[in-house]
C-alpha cells in the first residue's frame, strides 16, 4: 500500500506529533546516559513508528506555525545529542572488544604453553 503525505492533520495534531518526538528523544538520552541498555530495543521500536508517521505527514502547508520550528529545531538538537552519545558508547565497545580479543589471544598462548612434551615424552620410573 503506497504511502502518501498525510495533509489531514491538523496544525494543532502535527505539533503533538513533534513534541512527542521530542519527548521520546528526551527519553532516549537519559536511557543512554543512565546506561539502561536493556530499555534501548523498546526506544528503536517506538522510533520507527513515529519516524513512520512523521513521514506520513505533509509539512509544506503554509504559514507554519512557530512552534513547528521552535519543536524541529529542539527535535534536531536531541537528535544530534543523541547520536554523539551513542557513537561515544559504540567506540567505548569497539574498544572493549579489542580489548577482549586481546585477552582472548593471551588466553589462547597460555593454553599453548604446556610441560606435557616434557613429562610424556621422558620415560616413566
């Protein structure tokens, strides 16, 4: 079913829509600050939708009303917040993973060094 700009909503409905977004990006943040990784599926569940029907939306009607792009501009700012705040924990990550590689291979060498060529091969008393 083709998707088409959805000029039915009302200014006041559009405004609601984007303060919602705004919240659920204020939700966002402090998951990811609070390091509630267990909430983050939920969020993108939540995000997809409302991304779906911002989309949905057609945003061309004039005048548009001030808070439009007072609550798009806010949406933005949380938007990049947020993304700073998730690729920092995602290079925090990477660099735990390297660093568990790295044990991973230390750990793999100490199983490598072994006396078992020693005692198996010298003849028992």
């Amino acid at each position: 079913m083709p998707s088409h700009p959805s000029p039915s909503l009302e200014p006041d409905s559009r405004t609601l829509l984007l303060r919602e977004t705004v919240e659920l990006l204020v939700q966002e943040l402090s998951t990811i600050s609070n390091c509630e990784w267990e909430n983050l599926p939920e969020l993108k569940k939540k995000k997809v939708i409302l991304a779906s029907r911002l989309r949905q939306i057609d945003w061309t009607p004039s005048p548009r009303p001030v808070d439009w792009l007072l609550l798009k501009s806010q949406i933005s700012e949380l938007e990049n917040h947020s993304r700073q705040k998730i690729h920092s924990q995602l290079d925090l990550i990477g660099n735990q993973i390297l660093a568990l590689q790295e044990l991973h291979q230390y750990w793999l060498e100490c199983l490598n060094v072994s006396f078992r060529k020693f005692y198996e091969s010298s003849p028992s008393p």
